[in-house]
C-alpha cells in the first residue's frame, strides 16, 4: 500500500511522525476529533455522484483541505486505521455496532492488551480504551458518560452511552476478536447511501474540541454547544444565513458545503428549518 499521503496527513494533524506508543496514540486521537468533523455533508455530495463507497485517504484528505470535510465513522476511522498502519501500529477493524465502524490497536507496551480506537463517533472518545477484561467507564464530559460492559465470552464488551443517566443510543454487543476487512464493510457502508438511510435525510455536523473542553453539535437546524461541566448553550437556527455564521464563527468552516448539502435535502422535500 502506498503511503504517499503519510506526510500530509501528519501535516493536516499538526503532529510529527513518531515511535508507536499509548502516548503517541492519544495525541493521534485527541488531534484527529479536533481537525475532522463527524458530518454527513460529503455523504450528500457523495450520493450525489452516485457514490456509495469509503473514500480513499487520498480522497478524504483532499476533500478536507478543498471543503473542510471529515466524514461519517467509515470515512473517519477507516482512514484514521491506514495511518496508524503506516505509522507502525498494529490493529484492524471491527463492527461494534449495524452500521459503525471501530479500530482495535494492540498496545505497543504490552504484548497482550487491546486498544478500542473511534474517531468516527458523536460521543466524547479522545483516549484509546483499554480491552483488558473489566468493566471501564469513560469520565463523564459534556453530560456524557460511556461505559464498555464485558460480557461472558473472554472479548465481548457491551458499549452503553448515556446522557443525563438515560441510555441515548442503541446498546452495541461486540467481540473484539471479531476482525473484519475494509472489503467485509462494503455491504453495510453501501446501506447507508440507500435513500432512506439515516443520514440521507439530514443534516448533522458535529465537532469535539477537546482542548476547549467543549462539543460543537449542528443536528438540521438545532445547534448545541456542550461545555465539559455539562452545561449545553442551544440555538434553533432560522434560514441558511444563520446556518452559514454558525459554520463560520463556531466550527470555522466557511468552505464546508453545507448549503449544497442543503439544496439536495430540498429537493428531497426535506426543510431542515421546520420541526
């Protein structure tokens, strides 16, 4: 595989190439939620050209450095896993989830830990969550807390994400032994693009900024700002004007296509301003 794009990505990052290690994979982490936005607006764009597909890394970093883009979990972590390869980590995918994609990394201290990578999500992961057979908790951030639940087979851990004490997404039952392919995704990744997926009809954008302990969420026209002590500022958004400052003064993305993602949902029959 070539890896022509190492530098760029590193770049994009702003962080150098260096000896695999917890530490280093931590700052891969915290830099890559940072940078990328979760966002289904390239997917529209996508769809559009008759896409169904992962893009290549190639074409996830240019579609960033044009519009700003980062993805939905496929995008995310599928390209987020060929840098950590070529970076000399070792892992490979798994499906914890119908329609998610994760990274599992092993532990470049140890010869016997996992490491659950996800890049690719709305919750708050910014550090590499040790797979060692017990329950762990995430610290809560944003009102948010995560729990990985083992089960009774040696590997199986139940994902639980909660928010103000209430379980906010499906319960996920994975094996970490449970390796899959960029090939066996295909499948579930071309769902996706089906015109009545989930996100084919909306408009979300979000971004964890980590550094300014807060979360940026756009869902359609309800755009949140969560704060690390759980207090979340809420704006309904009126026409595009609106949407268009929340991009350029919040996210600081004025070159994300937000409004051609727009005009597709209308032509849809989709008005993301009306309840």
């Amino acid at each position: 595989m070539s890896t022509a794009w190492l530098n760029t990505y590193l770049q994009t990052l702003n962080i150098n190439n260096e000896r695999p290690s917890r530490k280093y994979l931590k700052k891969i982490i915290r830099a890559h939620v940072r940078t990328f936005p979760f966002e289904n607006i390239s997917k529209l764009l996508m769809a559009e050209k008759q896409g169904d597909s992962i893009p290549t890394v190639e074409q996830f970093l240019e579609s960033h450095h044009k519009h700003q883009t980062g993805g939905t979990c496929f995008a995310l972590n599928s390209s987020l896993y060929q840098l950590l390869c070529a970076l000399g980590f070792e892992g490979y995918l798994i499906r914890p989830g119908e329609e998610h994609m994760a990274v599992v990394i092993k532990d470049p201290e140890s010869d016997h830990n996992l490491l659950y990578v996800d890049v690719g999500t709305t919750a708050p992961l910014f550090d590499p969550i040790p797979f060692h057979g017990r329950k762990h908790s995430i610290p809560p951030f944003a009102g948010e807390r995560l729990l990985f639940l083992p089960g009774a087979e040696t590997g199986t851990y139940t994902y639980i994400r909660t928010r103000g004490g209430h379980i906010t997404d499906k319960k996920w039952t994975f094996s970490v032994f449970d390796k899959m392919t960029m090939e066996d995704f295909e499948p579930w990744v071309a769902s996706t693009f089906q015109q009545d997926a989930l996100f084919m009809n909306m408009l979300r954008c979000q971004l964890w900024e980590p550094g300014n302990r807060r979360g940026l969420s756009l869902v359609n026209r309800k755009f949140n700002i969560r704060h690390a002590n759980g207090a979340v500022l809420t704006r309904h958004l009126t026409d595009k004007k609106a949407l268009h400052q929340v991009l350029m003064e919040e996210f600081r993305m004025p070159e994300l296509p937000a409004m051609d993602a727009v005009h597709i949902l209308e032509n849809k029959g989709i008005d993301i301003f009306q309840d």
